[in-house]
C-alpha cells in the first residue's frame, strides 16, 4: 500500500536495529483518514471472506480494528491484557511474549463474545515475532471458531514470525513489509 509506505518513510522514526516507532500517525497520535484506507485496502484483500468478527489485542490494535470494521460491517473483539483476577470457565485465555516491553502477559476474550462457528478476522498494527498473532490464533481455536485471516499494517519481514505463520497455514495480509531498516539508511520495503 504506497500510501502506508511513503508515511512510514516520512514520518517513522527507527530505534535501534528492530523497532519502528510511528506514534505520529498510527501508535499514539492516530491518523483516522490513513486508517479508513487501511480499511478498505484490508477490504478488497479479503473480499473474497466472509468476516463475522474482527479480533484484535489491546491497546494499539484496537483504533485501527475499530476502523477497519466499518468496511466489513462486524463487532470488534479486543484481548484484554489480563491484570483482574482470574475469572476461570466465563473467558479463553492465551500467554504472549511482549516485543516491546519483553516480558509474558495473559490475554483474555469472554467466552460469550467468541462463539463456536464465527468467521474471525484477526487484525494488529505490526508483525514481529508472530507472538501477539499467535495467541490471537489460539483464543480463536479455544472458542471452535474459524480463522479467516490476520491483516497486518506493518510487518517486519526481516523478523521470523511472518515466514513461521504463513508456513503453518495462517493468510497474512500485509500492508507494508519492511525489508531492512537502519538509523542510518531508513526503511526499504520488501516489494
Ligand atoms: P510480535 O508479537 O509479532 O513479536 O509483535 C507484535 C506486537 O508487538 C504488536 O502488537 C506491536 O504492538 C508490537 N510491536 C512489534 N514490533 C514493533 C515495532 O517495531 N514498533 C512498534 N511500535 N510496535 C511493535
């Protein structure tokens, strides 16, 4: 998506060797006009699915999701980071490994959201370790619902979790997949 990639050259900000910060438009101050065609871009991708649900994680995914939900007309479904207290037998839960803060948290959906036979499309800001997607994935199993797909917005390709996912079957739609980046020579794009 050339609109995504001539932003990210503009206005993303590269720290250190693997983490792109874009808080300007998409992770902090939020650009909802790029989002719309970020919907819609996600639209025409997965034209071809039916999308019940729209399943995402908090805290970064769920503007974008919310967005995006208006083309394919679904409730979105956010994954509590979990601090209340277990409340065992009402949720499907899953562990992810954070990127950015490098540590375990527990992810929570009620049971009542995520039901058996929905058509579930996954969506989150970036792909790195595939951790994040796979947990998504796993709540999606747990509930005997069906996974049609996980829409990405940016994936650093030069991590492994989007070669692992797609090897084990999972449809990723990327919307810009970053090559290389350096401090020095910026991001270049994988096509
Ligand atoms: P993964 O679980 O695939 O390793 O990482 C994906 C999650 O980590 C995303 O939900 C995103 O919030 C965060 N993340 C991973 N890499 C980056 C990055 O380079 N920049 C930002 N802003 N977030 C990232």
């Amino acid at each position: 998506m050339e609109l995504l990639k001539e932003r990210i050259r503009k206005d993303g900000k590269i720290k250190g060797t693997d983490v792109l910060k874009v808080d300007s438009f998409l992770n902090h101050q939020m650009d909802v006009a790029l989002f719309a065609e970020i919907g819609k871009e996600f639209k025409r991708r997965f034209a071809d699915c039916q999308v019940d649900k729209i399943l995402t994680i908090e805290a970064s995914g769920i503007g974008i999701a919310c967005v995006v939900a208006q083309y394919f007309q679904c409730p979105v479904i956010f994954a509590k980071k979990n601090q209340t207290k277990n409340i065992a037998g009402e949720v499907y839960t899953s562990q992810v490994e954070s990127f950015t803060h490098g540590r375990i948290y527990n992810i929570i959906v009620a049971k009542e959201f995520l039901r058996p036979g929905d058509k579930v499309l996954l969506i989150d800001d970036f792909l790195a370790n595939g951790a994040a997607l796979e947990g998504l994935a796993k709540l999606v199993r747990d509930a005997g619902a069906e996974l049609v797909g996980a829409g990405i917005v940016i994936e650093k390709a030069f991590q492994p979790g989007g070669d692992r996912l797609r090897a084990e079957g999972l449809r990723i739609e990327s919307l810009a997949r970053v090559k290389s980046m350096s401090e020095e020579t910026g991001v270049e794009f994988v096509d």
